[in-house]
C-alpha cells in the first residue's frame, strides 16, 4: 500500500507525530525521576508497543534494559476476552526487578490486569506500567496505570504500532480508520 492510500484510509489524526513525541518526552523524564539508581526492566508488549517502546526508551536520560513479550486473547473475534494464552514468554528473570510493562493501548484492561498479575507472581520488586492510549469509557476491570500518554475516545484507532488486520502499525500519526477500510 502507498504511502498517499494509507493516509486517505484514515477518517481522521487524533494524535499527531509531534505530540506523540512531546508527551513521551515528558513521560520518559517522570519514569527516569521514579526509576534512576533502581534495578529497572523495560518490557514492551508485542507486537503493538514497538513503536512506543523505540521511542520512549530513546528519550530517557539513561539506560535501561529491554525485554519483549507477547500474548493473544482467545475468545471471539477483536473483543478481548481477558483470557490470555503467552506466545512469546520474557527472556529475563525478574526477580527483584522493577518492571515497566509499556503498552500501545488500554482498552477494557483485561490484557494488561492479566499480564500484570503474571509478571507480579514472579517476584519482582514492582510492576508499574505506562501507556501511550487509554480509553477509560471502555474499561472493563480496574486497573491502576501509573503513566498515560493520552486518553481517547471509545473507536477504533490505528498507527504508531496499532494495527487493523495488521496494516497500518507504520504510520506515525495515530488516527481513526474511515469506514470504507471496514466494508
Ligand atoms: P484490552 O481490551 O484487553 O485490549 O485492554 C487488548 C489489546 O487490544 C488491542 N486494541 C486495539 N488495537 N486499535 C488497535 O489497533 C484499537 O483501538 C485497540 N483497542 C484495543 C491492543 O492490541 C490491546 O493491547
Ligand atoms: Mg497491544
């Protein structure tokens, strides 16, 4: 797909490139503020928070190591179900470690509440995490997520990691699909 077709697909820009990365910059310098001098473990989210992870990571002050996993939801269709199968597992130990999951998305919650009391029951010293998107009218499960990007209306979005049917995750702003994508 080209480059003019894919920005004609989307309906409209929520969030721009340079908002995306003026917000991650102001994140990165608040994460860096909790976590300096700590044992600290990035751990991104396949396949949704590459874009997140790349660019968040790169505007902390300092270094910190990370790690990937990867999991899908059974259930039906593009509803999550909160029951969740790991794909691709950590290939660090976390013990002791403080762990930020950094996430493209937090949609009903029940991803990340599962992720995150599976990483908790491996005795790290914390797990903390930050999104880039949230949707509080469509959360499912309460869920305390220390940093958020943006919060968003309840649609559908794509870009800057987000996917439909795995298209779309390369665009840097993040935006709404217009509806003849869908039919
Ligand atoms: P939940 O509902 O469990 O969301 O918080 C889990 C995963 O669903 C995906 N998701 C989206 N993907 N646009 C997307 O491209 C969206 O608007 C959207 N909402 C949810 C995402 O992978 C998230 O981690
Ligand atoms: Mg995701």
């Amino acid at each position: 797909m080209d480059a003019a077709h894919m920005g004609a697909d989307l309906e409209k820009v929520l969030i721009t490139e340079d908002e995306i990365r003026a917000r991650l910059q102001e994140l990165a310098a608040e994460i860096w503020a909790e976590y300096d001098g700590k044992d600290l473990l990035l751990v991104g989210v396949l396949k949704g928070a590459v874009m997140v992870m790349a660019d968040l990571s790169r505007a902390l002050p300092g270094t910190a190591p990370m790690d990937w996993m990867a999991v899908s939801s059974y259930g039906s269709g593009t509803k999550s179900s909160g029951v969740v199968r790991i794909l691709k597992d950590l290939d660090t130990d976390i013990t002791g470690k403080h762990v930020l999951i950094v996430e493209d998305i937090v949609d009903s919650g029940l991803t990340l509440s599962w992720i995150k009391s599976n990483l908790e029951s491996r005795n790290p010293a914390s797990v903390e995490i930050c999104t880039l998107l949230r949707k509080p009218e469509a959360a499912k499960v309460e869920i305390d997520v220390k940093w958020v990007g943006f919060d968003i209306p309840n649609e559908f979005v794509v870009g800057y990691g987000l996917d439909y049917a795995e298209q779309y995750r390369n665009l840097r702003d993040v935006g709404t699909l217009a509806p003849h994508v869908y039919s």
